[in-house]
C-alpha cells in the first residue's frame, strides 16, 4: 500500500523556507484546491450570474531541500502547481496542555501549471522556460 496524494491548484502566498539547526531546508506554502458545490441531486449549483459555485480547501504543503529551494525562488503567490506527494499527520501538546492534531502534504514532486515567477537573483539561464517544469 502507498501513501500517495497529487493535488493541482493555486498557491495561496509567497513559499516561505526555513533551515533546521542541522541544515535542512523546509520551504511551506498553501494550496487552494477547488470543486463545484452540488445540490442533493448531483446538479452543480450556480449563482445569480451563472457563475458556478465552488467549495474551496487549503492545504498545507511542506517540500525538503532541493524541492524547497527551487519552489523557493520559483513559486509565487497565484501561481498554478500541481503537487504529488504524501500526507503527513502531526499530533502535538502545546503549551496549554492540549492535545493538538495537524495535517500537511510532504511533496515530493512541484509542477509548475503557469509560468515561474523570475528569479532576479540568478546569473541568468538558470529560469524554467517550459510552462510545465517538474521539480
């Protein structure tokens, strides 16, 4: 059995990355995912303009290292990714003594839906330059 979960939607805000006393580098950011609503029949609802209405979720994406460095300087808030990966629960007590549980993606892949964002700190060349760029 695996533990597999691919998720494709839009980043909700700019990655931030974090390094660990022992040198790994943890990058998260959030996805939004998105499906219709539907009435008891299985009829997508829509508004008053005919605009769909959809249920939205957010996801929190965690990526090590390499991934984390290259979502890093690519990744932006709005930009469309697709994610595979696995989920990863967390149970923790804090500092009131409660019982807290949390939920993330560890990806382990990030393809880039829409265009990276531009990385002004490279010396050039080092940009995607396929819209579609697994990392």
């Amino acid at each position: 059995m695996q533990n597999l979960v691919i998720l494709a939607g839009n980043v909700g805000g700019t990655p931030e990355t974090r390094t660990t006393q022992g040198g790994t580098r943890i990058t998260h950011f959030s996805l939004a995912t998105s499906r219709p609503k539907r009435d008891s029949n299985g009829k997508i609802l829509r508004d008053d303009n005919n605009h769909r209405l959809e249920d939205t979720e957010w996801h929190r994406i965690t990526c090590f290292n390499g991934v984390g460095k290259t979502v890093e300087q690519y990744v932006d808030k709005g930009m469309k990714v697709m994610v595979r990966g696995r989920i990863h629960y967390t149970r923790w007590t804090d500092s009131e003594n409660i019982e807290r549980y949390g939920v993330e993606i560890i990806a382990d892949e990030v393809t880039f839906l829409t265009r990276a964002k531009s990385n002004e700190n490279s010396g050039g060349g080092n940009e995607p330059e396929d819209d579609e760029i697994p990392f």
